[in-house]
C-alpha cells in the first residue's frame, strides 16, 4: 500500500517510519446506496521523537 | 503489577482505572474518545490489562474503553492478567479478548497471569500471599518488556515498502 508521498512528523518535521494499514468502514460518511468497500489507512511513527500520525492511503492530509 | 513493574529499570508505567473514566455510553468507539486515555495510549509502548472476569467473558466497560481508540494502539504490545473468583483465573475472558486485541492492531504476549479464587488470593490491603506467583509475573512482564522494545522499533525504523 505504499504511495511516494512521505509523511512529515507534524511534531518535530522529521519523515516518519510507515508501519501499519488498515482497512477501514466509515458508515457514518457514506451516502445510502453506496458499497460498503473502506478505505485504507495508514499509520506512522516518527523514528526522531516517537510521535504517531495517520491518513487516508493517497491523502496528503494529516491526521494526528 | 504495578509494584513489580516499578521494579524494572527503565520503565515507566502509568495505571488508569477504567472505573474513573466518564465515557458516554449513548455512543461508542472513537467518538467518544477521552483526551488524557488517548494521550495515555499513544504515549504507551505497551499495556497491561488486568481483566476481571463475569459469567465467563470481560467486562462491557473495558470494552467501550479500549473500542474508544484505534491508532494509539497500532502495533504495540499488550498483555492480559485475568481475575476470577474460580479455579481459572479469567482465562476464558482473556480468550475472548484475544480478538479483539488483533481487531485493535494490538500484538498479544503468549504468556498471561491467572489470579484464580482471587477473594483468598489477596488480603484486604490487595497484597498477594501466594509467593509462588511473583515467578510467573516476573516472566510474563518481562516478556512484555521485550515486545514492547521490539515493536517500538519495528513502529519506528521498519516501513511496511
């Protein structure tokens, strides 16, 4: 699931180690009617101050 | 656990009692997530949940807290203490628990701690009388320790790509 976008530690700037995806249902965000397939996302950790981030697989918005 | 955890050089551990956390129950999951136990879990390295058991499962509240996170928990390590008032110690909580502990990203330890006939166990202070068990804790958080050094690196030096 990897993408050429690095993740910048939002902490301390530093790229960030991607360890993790997972896929993931937000019922609460999907129209009616609309398949059911998820979305992956991706987990990080910073390997200079061990601050965790994640977003959506392809997003370049960081959720923290 | 927590004595014989602050007996271990370099270790910091921090004890929440689900009991004090206010969590709505007219919701669930990260919705309701609780600032200072999300703090708590992502700054962790490892948890060690000591699960009482009722009518042979863990309990409805230590569930709707740990549903109320996801990415603090992702590839750390996580060990189960079961207490039961029988002869099994919370063991068939803790294989229910299994479960959901991969469903949380959380990686189980393979060795658990059963306080069996927990009302005799302990004194009224909460002191332990069965020596023989300081063996088995030893051996459980140290394997804790390990996994939990081990997976901090892999979170933060070891890419998926």
């Amino acid at each position: 699931m990897g993408h050429v976008n690095k993740m910048q530690c939002p902490e301390c700037g530093a790229i960030m180690n991607h360890h993790a995806d997972k896929l993931m249902y937000e019922s609460a965000a999907e129209p009616d009617g609309a398949s059911s397939s998820g979305v992956i996302a991706e987990f990080y950790r910073c390997p200079a101050c061990g601050a965790g981030a994640s977003r959506l697989e392809g997003s370049l918005t960081t959720e923290v | 656990m927590l004595d014989e955890l602050s007996k271990k050089p370099g270790i910091e551990t921090k004890l929440i009692d689900i009991a004090t956390l206010s969590l709505p129950t007219g919701d669930a999951g990260e919705a309701i997530k609780d600032p200072a136990y999300a703090a708590s879990m992502d700054r962790a390295d490892g948890l060690l949940i000591v699960s009482p058991e009722y009518n042979h499962g863990y309990s409805g509240l230590l569930k709707h807290v740990l549903d109320s996170c996801l990415k603090e928990y992702i590839h750390k390590a996580v060990a189960i203490a079961g207490v039961s008032a029988g002869p099994f110690g919370g063991a068939r909580g803790i294989q229910d628990l299994l479960p959901v502990m991969r469903e949380l990203g959380l990686v189980t330890i393979f060795w658990d701690v059963n306080f069996t006939n927990a009302h005799r166990l302990f004194d009224a202070e909460g002191n332990l009388l069965d020596k023989a068990f300081y063996g088995r804790i030893d051996t459980f958080l140290n394997e804790l320790i390990w996994m939990s050094k081990t997976l901090r690196h892999g979170r933060e030096h070891i890419s998926l790509n």
